[in-house]
C-alpha cells in the first residue's frame, strides 16, 4: 500500500505525519517503508539521517542516476527504512520537464523495491512534478489539515488535482482521508474549524485528530520521531491512534472508492 502525504499548504503538519504514523505502523509489526520527496529533508532528519548519509538520493533515483535500492536507509526504528531526501531534489522539476515519462518516475523506482506492508511518501508543499510523482505512485493520499481559520483554503485545488491525476495518469488513487492536525481544545475557533471541515468533507475526514504537543515539535531535533522521543505525549498517542484508525479504514471495502 503506497500512501502519498500530501498538502500545498505549508506548516499543517505534513513531515510530523508522515514520520510518527511511519513509526506507529512499524511499531505495530508493519514493514513501512518512508519516501522522502521533499527537498528540505526533514522526514530524513527527522529519522535521525544526517546530510552527509544521504548520497545517493531521492534526486539521483528520479533523474536515473541511481537505483532506488541504493538510496535506501535503515532508520533506528525496526521495520522501518527511508528513502532519503537531499537539498538537489528541487532541481529535479526543472531537469526532469522534458523528460520521458517524467511523472512515472517515482512509481517505476518503486516497483523495483521488494514489497513492503506501507509505502509512505512525504510530499513537498507545492503541486509540482515531484507531488505529481507521488500521486502516480501512490494508491492513496492521506491529507494533513490543521485546525486553522484558512484549513479549508486550498483544499479544493488538492483534491481537484488528485482527481485529474485519478483521471488521466492513475485509476487506483483515491483519497484514504483527511486528519486534522494542531488541534488546540482550549481554543473555541479549533472545535469550529473541525465541526465546519467534518460538514464539508463528512466521513474522509478521520475521527482521530492529532493535538497541538510541544513534544512533537521538540522530537525532530533529536533525530527522533516523537513515538521514541516520548511514547507517552499525547502526540504519540494519537498518532497510534491514527495507524490503528487507517488500519481498520483500509479493511473495509469502501475505504477503496471515491
């Protein structure tokens, strides 16, 4: 199962995502594997890989420079692996244009990679070719969104991207679900903003929401998802709380469509 991680919006919690419900799964047995896409790293960095370790990269697997395999590191979590990130990754839209096939690189790199239980891509904050990559690839896009007065500004541009990328370039994608993120309860304007997103978008968005925690944040500078950080924070316990959420979302057969 290929999960792309994708929102434009900068700041909404995407990369906190992205490594604590890679962690959580591989916690629970999973074999996951992470895919870096975004040129600042931080998935990378948030899983202890240092700039130095990173060669090659997600930018030489895509420009056809290197064998994805070969780009692949073990992370200090068992089960879990990352296909990292380096900074040259945000010249790859511009030498990647004229390229053949140049939206199917990710996907075709994939599939040269033995099978893995989850493949979780951390998208770039943008629409470009990269995000485009990750949306061929992928089976499904989970969205991010934080609790915030413009959480619904932008939205529609995603999801009207992701059904022209379900239309022309991949059948199977479909959206898995939408999880807030940065929930802050002692905040009126937070609970509105989730009570307004869960009337718009109904059932994609999940029950699970992952709370505004100081210790999400300070994780990353040690190199280690919160889940290993502090078991006990509660931004770990909702991001277990969210992989077992997905896991049961997953067996049911209408979590397939739309």
């Amino acid at each position: 199962m290929i999960i792309a991680i994708a929102n434009q919006k900068g700041g909404v919690g995407k990369t906190t995502t992205a490594v604590n419900l890679a962690t959580a799964l591989a916690a629970i047995g999973k074999r996951v594997l992470m895919v870096d896409a975004d040129p600042q790293g931080n998935a990378s960095t948030g899983l202890g890989i240092g700039r130095k370790d990173r060669e090659p990269s997600l930018y030489q697997v895509l420009i056809g420079e290197a064998a994805a395999a070969d780009a692949i590191r073990e992370t200090v979590i068992p089960g879990l692996s990352i296909l990292t990130a380096s900074s040259a990754l945000a010249a790859a839209e511009v030498e990647l244009v004229d390229a053949d096939r140049r939206s199917h690189r990710l996907a075709e790199a994939l599939a040269t990679l033995p099978a893995h239980d989850f493949v979780l891509v951390d998208c770039p904050p943008s629409l470009g070719l990269i995000t485009v990559n990750a949306l061929v690839a992928a089976d499904a896009v989970l969205v991010p969104l934080q609790s915030e007065f413009f959480a619904l500004e932008g939205l529609s541009q995603l999801l009207g991207t992701i059904d022209r990328v379900k239309t022309g370039l991949n059948p199977r994608l479909h959206l898995l679900g939408i999880v807030l993120t940065m929930v802050d309860r002692r905040n009126r304007l937070s609970d509105q903003v989730c009570a307004d997103v869960r009337a718009v978008m109904g059932a994609k968005v999940l029950k699970t929401v992952v709370p505004r925690n100081v210790r999400l944040s300070e994780a990353p500078s040690h190199g280690l998802p919160a889940l290993i950080y502090d078991s006990r924070c509660a931004g770990s316990e909702a991001y277990l709380a969210l992989a077992r959420e997905l896991l049961e979302r997953l067996e049911q057969p209408m979590a397939m469509a739309g």
